[in-house]
C-alpha cells in the first residue's frame, strides 16, 4: 500500500469513527465478474480525459466502449451543451464581453481608488460599487470555468483547457490581469486546446493578459525585459535543457521588442496586440544559431514559428502530455512515440492525443489510480460525482482557495502542478475530508455508489457501512480511493 494511502486511511477511519452511528448495512459489492476489467477501464478513460464520473456516465462508456466514448471527446463540437448550462454561461455577463470593456471596468474602479487616496471624498455606495464590480470580474470567470468542467459532456476539451492554462500560465492578481484573464482563456486559450500548437503559441503571445503579465508590454530598445522571452522557450517550448543559452534569451528578446498592447485603444477598440515598430531594436540579432535581420513583427513570428516546430518542444510537451494523462514519471518511449507524432503532424494537439490515448501505456492497468488528483480535479470531480446542484460553485470556488489552488491564482509562470509531490500533505487531506464532508450531507450514498462503481474498494464501504446514513456520502467523497484517478 501506498505510504500516503496508509495515512489518509488512518485519518480517515478517525472521522468515520467520530460519524459513527448504530451501522444499517449497505448491499454488499456485486462481486467481480467478466466485466470487472472493463469497468475499471471505463473509469479509467472517465478520470483522466475528464474529471470522473457524473450520473450515467459509467454506464454510457460501457455502453459505447471506451474507444468510442475517447473518440467523441476528441471532436467536441459534436457534443452538444445541456441547456441548463448554456443558460447559466449566458447569464455571467463578464465573461462574454471584450477585453476592452472589462479592462475599462477595472481601470475605472481603480481610478476612483487612487482619486480617493489623494484625499477626494467617498461613500458607501460608491465603496460597495467598486467592491461589486471586482468582485464580479474574479467570481463570474472563475465560475464559468468551474461550471463547464463540472456540467460539460465536453469533458476532454475542459481538462485540456485546465492543461494549456498552466502551461501558458498568467496570475489574475497581477493589475490589470485580473480583468483580462477571463478574455485570455475563451479567446486564447480555448479555441486552439485540441488544434494546432502553433497557432495556440501565436495566441497566448499576442493576449494582453501574457503581454502584462510577463512585462513584454513594456519591453523596447534601450529598456529591455527578458521575462516572456525566458519563460517563452524555458516554459512553453524548448523546455529547460533545450539547448539555449542566456544570449538566446537576450537576442529573442530584442525580436519581440515592440510587441505590446495599448489599454486606451484596447478600452475604445478591443484592440489586443500592437507592434510598435518605434519600440523595436532594429539592430542585427543571434539567435539560435541564426542571424537574424531587421524585419519588425516577423522577427517575433518567425521566432515562433522556430520554437514551435523545434525537436525539443516536441519533446517537452510530448513529456508533459504523458505526465498529465499517464504516471508523474511517465513512461521514455510514449513519450518518445508522442514527440515523433508532434512532429510529424506540424504540432497538431488532436493528433498527438490520439497516439497516447490508444497507446499500451495509457491503458495499462498499471497505470490506473497512478495519478494523485489535485484540487482542482479532486473538487470538481467531487461536484460531479454528487451530482451536485449549480448553486454550489461558490463553496467549491472557496474551497480551492483553502487547498492552495485557487483559480487563476498562480502566481509563477510554470502554473499549478499535476504530481502527488505537489499536493499531497497531512493538511491538505484534512482539508478534502472537510470539504467532503460538507458536500456529501445532502447527497445519497447509494446514488454515489452507483456512480463511482470501480472506483470504490472493499474497505471503503465497510468503513461508509459503519457511518450514519447522514454522513456515508462525505465518508465516500473523502476516502483514499476518490483521491486517486
């Protein structure tokens, strides 16, 4: 067993000792037949190219095939939104206006601020006015995400849209990033999560919201700032041992000097990116083992187009992507097979995630459970297993927030990580059972048990068993089995 699991059980059975009431014994476990295997493969596809099971959804995998089921995934556009969560999309205003308008928002509030630090007069109404907008910006956006990953049948499109965050991470505490960052995921981010990388790196480059935060924004001859370019091959292509030096790092970053947005015109005409051609070193640069000269904004593009087409992005994505979905240490010939897919298909994400969804490796009872949810994962996979009514994202949305995952609130630029070793502590399992324990009072312990099927094991119903009927759901919820996926 698990050194982990052994501690979580200890802590655990203390709380179901402490629930405990006079034991009305659940059905037994339908014992292990022909299609035990095939169960466990279907939660397997479940939890790592979505976030578990919701009601139905095991059976539907069995019913279709797990091959299947992967296959509609990789074309989302074919999965219909249930109107109820369409509805509630449409009804979070912030998140469907531009850029400029919710940035002018923001700006406003933080003038009437500074005008008030200068000793200008306030009031109440205008204090709760502010207070309101802020608050409006960061709640709906982190709704809305929260939202689709719970209710979505889109599930792999939702989890990739988590990946491609992190791996293109920006803080939402970071000025005017905080009004940004809704338009950065649905206008960068969301539209390439399963197309080509490309055209995803052009994107994320281009946004105001990555401009900002890694201070390209500011970036010109004679005030040079080397942040994006840094994280730009470190992060998001090359990788840490691809094979640059610090001079790399300088000269790309004197070809994306000029590469900015405006706030006023990007508050009077959504304008999102700007090359100024006078902030930018026209001087002749070395990068890459290539001279490169004055071209203006193609410098930059072609720099891209290098980076996301270089054998050592290939590979470090093909490494990340196999981490994600596979094991924390995951296996050096997928991620081998997935780099040669990369390149041979100019990049295209859809493509590489066929070769490692269908691979020995993917599949291999090995290598179910090897993963150690986050809290992301762990509180939205929770919602969906308890079928869990809409109103209850502001309690997950401060949840993440107690576990250290708040969203959008990674300050560094690597983003959140997906390993045991990042989250896996005595505090933080504490913390789920709390959480487990205050979502899994209204809920059916039998209906979570037919949701979860495989997932649960033997142990984890004799201690639900011996729990109040009240609390056998939170005791479910927080078990050492609903952590893993």
């Amino acid at each position: 067993m698990r050194a982990w699991r052994k501690l979580l059980l200890l802590l655990w059975f203390v709380v179901g000792a402490a629930l405990a009431e006079a034991p009305e014994p659940l059905e037994p476990l339908e014992p292990l037949d022909r299609t035990a295997d095939e169960r466990a493969a279907a939660l397997h596809v479940l939890n790592r190219l979505g976030y578990g099971p919701a009601p139905g959804e095991l059976e539907l995998v069995l019913r279709i095939g797990p091959q299947r089921w992967i296959a509609s995934q990789l074309q989302p556009a074919s999965l219909p939104l249930p109107e109820p969560l369409s509805a509630r999309l449409a009804a979070l205003t912030t998140v469907q206006l531009p850029a400029g308008v919710v940035l002018g928002q923001f700006q406003a509030t933080q003038q009437a601020a500074q005008q008030l630090s200068s000793g200008a007069a306030d009031s109440d109404d205008a204090k709760a006015q502010r207070r309101a907008v802020l608050a409006r910006i960061t709640q709906e956006t982190a709704e809305a995400r929260l939202l689709r990953a719970v209710a979505s049948p889109r599930q792999l499109e939702e989890v990739m849209v988590d990946f491609w965050f992190n791996h293109f991470n920006v803080f939402a505490g970071k000025g005017q990033d905080r009004a940004l960052v809704a338009s950065y995921e649905r206008d960068a981010i969301r539209p390439h999560a399963l197309g080509q990388f490309r055209a995803l790196l052009g994107a994320t480059a281009k946004h105001p919201a990555m401009l900002y935060y890694l201070d390209n924004w500011l970036s010109k001859a004679g005030g040079l700032n080397e942040n994006y370019a840094r994280e730009l091959m470190e992060l998001h292509t090359l990788g840490v041992d691809g094979g640059y030096t610090q001079r790399d790092v300088t000269e790309l970053a004197r070809m994306l000097t000029g590469w900015t947005y405006v706030p006023r015109r990007l508050e009077q005409d959504n304008e999102t990116f700007y090359f100024d051609s006078r902030r930018h070193d026209t001087r002749i640069k070395q990068w890459l083992g290539r001279t490169v000269t004055a071209a203006g904004q193609a410098e930059g593009e072609m720099a891209l187009d290098v980076l996301a087409a270089h054998p050592a992005t290939a590979r470090h994505l093909a490494w990340k992507l196999a981490q994600y979905f596979v094991q924390d240490q995951p296996p050096p010939a997928l991620v081998a097979r997935l780099a040669q897919r990369f390149t041979d298909s100019d990049g295209d994400i859809r493509a590489v995630l066929q070769v490692l969804f269908a691979s020995d490796e993917f599949m291999a009872p090995a290598a179910r459970r090897a993963k150690f949810k986050t809290p992301y994962q762990y509180v939205v996979s929770a919602l969906r297993a308890a079928g869990a009514p809409p109103d209850s994202t502001q309690a997950a949305l401060a949840a993440l927030n107690r576990l250290g995952m708040p969203l959008y609130g990674c300050q560094t630029p690597d983003g959140y990580k997906n390993t045991q070793q990042a989250w896996l502590n005595p505090d933080a399992l504490a913390l789920r059972i709390g959480y487990a324990v205050q979502l899994g009072k209204d809920v059916d312990a039998e209906a979570l048990r037919a949701v979860l099927g495989p997932a649960l094991t033997p142990v984890t119903w004799q201690v639900a068993a011996a729990g109040a009927p009240r609390v056998r759901a939170a005791l479910l919820l927080g078990s050492p089995d609903f952590m893993e996926r």
